[in-house]
C-alpha cells in the first residue's frame, strides 16, 4: 500500500548552495498525490511538483523551475522519502533549497521517522523493468536497468584521472537505506571549489557538510564513514533523481561515473517509457498499473487457446490480489455465428468464463502455481445488468478474496465503457497439469 508521513515534521538549517538559513517541514498527503515542494517564503506559496519535466539545471544539483520560481537540490529529501518507503508528502520551504545538514541524507531519514509512517488505502503501483534501458553520455556516464524482482542500486564512482575509484550494490529497502546509504556524505574535488564559488555555488559549503578531495587526500570534519562513501553517495543522489519520473521502479540500476545529468535524463527516459507502455491499454479511465501483459504472456500463464481464450491482455496489477483483464469483442467472435445472429451478444457464461480466466492469472502467476490449471468449483451470485455487443471492450476485474491450499475464490465484474455488465463470485480449484 502507499504512505504518507503521520504528522508534520521540520528540520532548520544552512543550504548547500546559496547559503541561506531555511526551514523545511514534511507534511502528510493523500494517496495518489506523489511527492511535491512549496515555497512558503513567497506571497502565493506556490508548489513546484517533483517532476522530471520541471528539471532546469544539473550542476552539482538537480534544481526545478516553475516559471521563475525554483527550487534547487531536491535529490537527498527525494531520496530519503523514497528509500524510507513514502509515496506521498509536502515539502515545504521558506527559501529555495533544503537544508543540507550533513552533506548525506541521514538527517532526512531522522525527520522522516519523528513524522512517523502511516499506511494509505491505496495499492502502491510500482513500475517493473521489463527489459534493458540503457544511456550513457559523451563524458562517459553510464546508467543502465535490467529487469529484477527487487529495487537494486549498483554504482562505480570514478574521480578525475581515475582517483578514488568505488563500488556499492545494495537492494534498496528502508532497512537497508537507512544503514547503508543515508549517511554517506557528498562530496567535492578541490580543484573544482574555485570554479563552483566563481558560479555563486556552494556558498554554505564547509568541511562540516562535505568532504573535499586534494590530490590522493580527503579532508573531512570527521574520518570517512565508508571505505566506499563516496559511491554510496552516488547511490544516494541516483535514488532521489530516479524518483523524478514519478514512479517506483522493480529493476537493477547499474551506474558507472553517474551524476544529476545523465541521472535525471534516465529519469526522462523512464518517464517516456512508462507512458509508452500505458499507452497500450485501450483509451478508457482505469487504474494506473503495473506492466501489462499482451497476448502471447497470457497464453504463458493460461493454457486456454482460440477460441477459448477470453483475455487480449492484462492492463493492471493491484499488489497481488487484483488485476484488469481486457477482452476486445468483434464481430468475427465465433460465438456470433449461431448466439442471434441477427442481434448478436456475447454468451453470458462466456462472461463468466472471461473472468474466471482473469482470477486464474492472479492464481497462475505465483511462482508456487506455474504450471498448474484452474478448474471451475462453483460460481455464485452472478448478475447480467446489460448486453455485451460486437465492438464492445471488454474489461474484466478481479479480486482474490482467499486462498486456501490449493482452492480459491475471488470476487470479479465485467465493465464496458465504465457500467458494470456482468459480476459474480467464482471458487475454483488449481490442480498438476
């Protein structure tokens, strides 16, 4: 399910970049509402949404802009909220950039946890990698996502010359951010401190919020928190520019030398790609999904066939116990052929059949049931509210309500055009094919 924070929390402090005093305060949200930042410094304290699309410049920083109202280094509170499993928030400022704190995403993590974690009521969606998405850029960045059953983070961090060369892979959970990757600190090579300060950077920069690199040295306020910090950090910066797509993603993300730049073009990149798949469902309001299915990986779960098979494609997952099936219902349908020919509708208990198949691909997909074959055991309090006509779409919901062994049952519908034409409640039995 999505969360939110429980209750608003503030931290105090300088800013990285333009050095001024700021407070920032995480507020709770409604589910569905994705992360967004509000200036209440200005007379309309406006929002600015944590948005790819709203990415104005990336050195050293990633910085939104909404008109002329900016807000610059967003990446750590992104990446705490993200790595500590919240979905939803306000983020509040009275100046244009967060408290930098200790230079990592610790101090987040802790105002995070005094706000407190509350469950919402709606399943979180999260966008799983299908297969590889890869970009590298001419200075020799690489970011590529494989496809994984986890969030993963794997970064290289390569410095100038090839200096202080580092690994780090994690999974990324709250347990494991909070441990792993929040208190890695940034960090700065001192031959490019002269070159940011001439650019009005790092203004609220110190030894007390960064760790500055001088040849083969690291001079910090206190001794390195990991043998490899600085990838941890470069892991750090990649989960909250990532989240700039607006998605959670189920996927291995493999960097070499990354950085906001080609973070935030992945991020892009994940967006277009994500609304590339959406576009295969069919024109119709429905709940935002998972991957869908086509035909050919459906046939991979159901082992109906023409002209038995009653499901084109799976649209959505909610979690593990709901998903959307659709049926495109043409006039070719063999059933047309003798069910009134002259007013044709589809069967009623090819409906029925149509949602069994939906519920069986909850039941098939579990790594426990491949291979087996849903049987009908009985089906109960079914209702036809109207006819389903050739050029119909057919969409078919359903929902597991138990799982029993080897029996379930579920609760499904059949929607056209946003009505209900068909429900019932199915039990079925998964037996060895």
């Amino acid at each position: 399910m999505e969360h939110t924070v429980a209750s608003a929390a503030t931290l105090e402090g300088t800013s990285l970049h333009t050095g001024e005093k700021v407070s920032l305060t995480v507020k709770p949200a409604p589910a569905g509402h994705g992360f967004k930042f509000r200036r209440v410094d200005l007379d309309d304290q406006p929002f600015i949404d944590a948005d790819v699309d709203k990415v104005q410049t990336v050195e050293r920083a990633t910085t939104l802009a909404e008109g002329s109202v900016k807000v610059h280094t967003v990446e750590h509170i992104l990446s705490a909220l993200c790595g500590m499993g919240v979905d939803n928030a306000i983020i509040e400022m009275d100046a244009n950039e967060p408290p930098i704190g200790d230079g990592s995403s610790a101090p987040y993590v802790e105002l995070i946890k005094q706000a407190g974690i509350e469950q919402q009521d709606k399943p979180r969606k999260v966008y799983e990698i299908r297969e590889p998405i890869h970009m590298e850029t001419g200075n020799g960045s690489l970011i590529t996502i494989v496809p994984d059953k986890k969030f993963r983070v794997s970064v290289t961090n390569v410095g100038p010359d090839g200096r202080f060369t580092q690994y780090f892979s994690s999974e990324v959970t709250p347990e494991l951010y909070e441990k792993e990757i929040a208190p890695a600190r940034t960090f700065v090579y001192y031959e490019d401190v002269k070159p940011l300060l001439d650019k009005g950077l790092i203004k609220g920069g110190s030894l007390e919020n960064a760790v500055v690199v001088r040849g083969e040295e690291v001079m910090s306020k206190e001794p390195m928190r990991y043998n490899n910090e600085f990838a941890r950090h470069k892991a750090l910066d990649v989960i909250g520019d990532l989240m700039l797509s607006g998605k959670r993603i189920m996927g291995h993300v493999i960097c070499v030398k990354p950085g906001h730049g080609p973070n935030t073009k992945m991020a892009s990149t994940l967006k277009n790609e994500y609304m590339r798949m959406r576009t295969m469902v069919p024109p119709v309001t429905i709940p935002e999904g998972e991957a869908v299915l086509d035909v050919n990986e459906v046939m991979k779960i159901l082992p109906h066939r023409y002209p038995f098979l009653m499901v084109d494609r799976v649209v959505d997952f909610e979690g593990d116990n709901k998903c959307t099936g659709v049926k495109n219902v043409t006039i070719n349908e063999p059933f047309f052929q003798g069910h009134f020919p002259g007013h044709p509708v589809m069967p009623g208990v090819l409906q029925v059949e149509a949602m069994a198949q939906v519920a069986s691909i909850l039941m098939l997909r579990k790594p426990e049931n491949q291979g087996k074959i849903g049987y009908f055991m009985s089906v109960d309090k079914v209702k036809w509210r109207k006819p389903v006509l050739p050029g119909d779409t057919l969409f078919i919901e359903a929902e597991i309500l138990k799982i029993r062994r080897s029996i379930g049952s579920a609760i499904c519908r059949c929607i056209v055009n946003g009505e209900v034409v068909s429900s019932g409640e199915l039990k079925f039995a998964l037996i060895d094919s």
